[in-house]
C-alpha cells in the first residue's frame, strides 16, 4: 500500500476544495497526483491495498458536521451522505414506511460492516468482480482491452450480469441501490463552486456502454450530501429479497425490490428494480406494465417474471439466474397482490 496523507475536512465547501479527481479515474488513468474523498472507507481502502489506485491525499468526509442525520415528514425521507447502514436500519420511519428499504439494508453486509458503511460510500463504491479487483487483470473498466469473465472458457462469470452485458458483464455492489431506485429515490450532490443539484437515482448510474470508466455520474469535487426518497402513497406496498450463495452474508446473485400503489388487488402504480442483472441496477420496465393498471394473479405474474428476463443474455456460467430473477419476481408480485 502506497504512503498518502490524510486531510480532515471540516464543512463541505473545506471538502469540495481539496480533491482533484475522482476513484473511477484515478483507477482508469493513474495520476499518482490524486487527492480523493473518503468517508466509510471500506471501498476506498480496499482500492488502495489491493493497489489499483495510489492516491496522494484521502480527504476524510465522514466527520463533515450535518451529514450524519435523517429526518422524515409529509415531502418524504432525508437521509445525510454520513448515515450509516445501520442507523438507516434502526431508524423507525425507515422500518414503519419503507419496508423494502429496510430490508435491503438489514441484508447488506455484516453488522460490523453496517456499522461503518455510509449511505453515500455504499452508492458511489465500485464493482466488485473479482478481474476488476485483481491488479494482474487490465480489463476494460481499468483502461484494458478486455472483459476477462466473458471468456467462454475460462472466464469465471457465475456472479456476472446477464442483462445489458454487452461490453462490460460485472455487476454493481450495491443492493440497497436496488431498493432505493424502487422508491425513485435521489441524490443532493454539491460540486466545488458549492452549487447543489438533486439527481434521481435513475439518473445517477452511468452504464458500461456509456462509459465503461465509472458506474456513476460524479464528476472530481462532486460530493453527495443527502439522499431523499418521496413519502409513499397510501395503499403502498413493497417487497425485497436479496438471494445469496451463504446465509450469513455474501454478495448479492440477484435482487429485487418492488414497489407499488394498490387499490384492493388492482395495481395502479409500481416500479420493479433488478440488482445484480446488469452492470447497474435497472428498472423492469416491461414487467411493470404486464400488471399496471390491472389485478394482480398468478398468470400476469408469471408473465410479468418473463418479460423482465426476455432479454437477458447468461454467461457461460450464470444462466441459472434466469429461473432466480422470475422466481424472486413472480414471488414479490404475488406477495404485494
């Protein structure tokens, strides 16, 4: 691990001043110059000892006073940059009316990894594939020129996407995300002219095709402060399931969190989100409207599972996820019904 200093920001606008790139492009065009944020740390200093970036500063963000509290009214729920996972899990309003939410978060890591985990760090963290995280692997996200898990032979891709996986086929760590994204949450990121702006977080996530360098839009001196969810309608209901190789704690094979406005056994509004199918977490929005503005049985969704798959693309090893996601979909559909 390469020798940094170590800057303590005291507000925001201190924060946004002192860095000068970002994690993704310090990783994909080294500077050895680079001055980055921190706030958790667990990804962060992970990148470091693995030495796929050799920063010259960490700025530490996590003791940025007003950045550790949530709050919810009648407009919805505030979340600071700073909150932890668990602080997110234990907080009340987050258990009584964003249930999905809860979910995600109490299934996201350990409980002393919880402890740590900001919200923010947990958006902003990069893939964890395994040839994105091996030093001995340039593939494309790291300025290659290559995906080494799509190898037909060798490439070891039973965790990998099998959605949108044309170029790049890992998948984003995140599974809170997923349920975030499910309640069309967004983000207050703060640039370093102290200018704010809210970015949903359909909007957040940058694909592979895109940019293959980042999995999100933030830009040198952008800092997220705040995440904010709208207050959910009444007769809301939501689901999440998180299905893993290990009970006690792995990364996600597949996720999905559903949201949905019903009206007796009729859905009126919903949104389906699919974590650990494609590079970034994605909405399904075909399947969504297999049941839109109808009942809700037991053959719209099992229609409604295939849709969501319909255009997935497995890898030499992860077909199996085809039958999970409708499984896991066809499940959260009957259960909010």
């Amino acid at each position: 691990m390469n020798k940094f200093s170590w800057y303590e920001a005291k507000s925001v606008e201190d924060a946004v001043k002192q860095v000068n790139n970002t994690v993704s492009e310090e990783l994909y065009l080294p500077s050895g110059k680079a001055a980055i944020f921190k706030s958790g740390g667990i990804d962060v200093l992970d990148l470091v000892k693995e030495g796929l970036i050799q920063p010259k500063t960490i700025v530490n963000v996590r003791n940025i006073p007003g950045l550790n509290k949530i709050s919810f009214d009648d407009n919805g729920l505030r979340i600071g940059a700073n909150v932890t996972l668990a602080e997110i899990e234990g907080n009340e309003a987050v258990k009584t009316r964003y249930a999905a939410l809860h979910e995600a978060v109490a299934h996201a890591a350990t409980p002393q990894l919880r402890n740590m985990s900001t919200i923010a760090g947990n958006l902003a963290q990069r893939t964890r594939c395994w040839y994105f995280r091996s030093s001995d692997h340039p593939c494309f996200r790291k300025g290659g020129d290559k995906c080494f898990a799509k190898h037909s032979e060798t490439g070891q891709n039973e965790n990998h996407a099998i959605l949108e996986n044309d170029r790049c086929v890992s998948v984003y760590a995140s599974s809170v995300a997923t349920a975030l994204l499910a309640y069309q949450g967004s983000v207050m990121i703060t640039n370093g002219k102290m200018e704010s702006r809210q970015v949903p977080l359909s909007e957040f996530f940058v694909a592979p095709d895109q940019d293959v360098s980042r999995e999100n839009i933030l830009e040198p001196n952008d800092l997220i402060t705040e995440i904010s969810v709208p207050a959910p309608d009444m007769n809301t209901k939501s689901y999440y399931s998180k299905q893993v190789q290990r009970a006690s704690y792995d990364w996600s094979m597949a996720d999905v969190a559903i949201v949905a406005q019903m009206n007796g056994d009729t859905c009126e509004k919903i949104t389906i989100t699919l974590g650990a199918a494609a590079p970034i977490p994605i909405r399904a929005y075909e399947a969504e409207k297999i049941v839109l503005n109808k009942k809700i049985n037991e053959e719209r969704a099992t229609r409604a599972a295939k849709v969501a798959m319909e255009n997935a693309k497995p890898l030499s090893k992860n077909s199996y996820k085809l039958p999970l996601f409708e499984s896991i979909i066809k499940q959260g559909l009957l259960e909010i019904a």
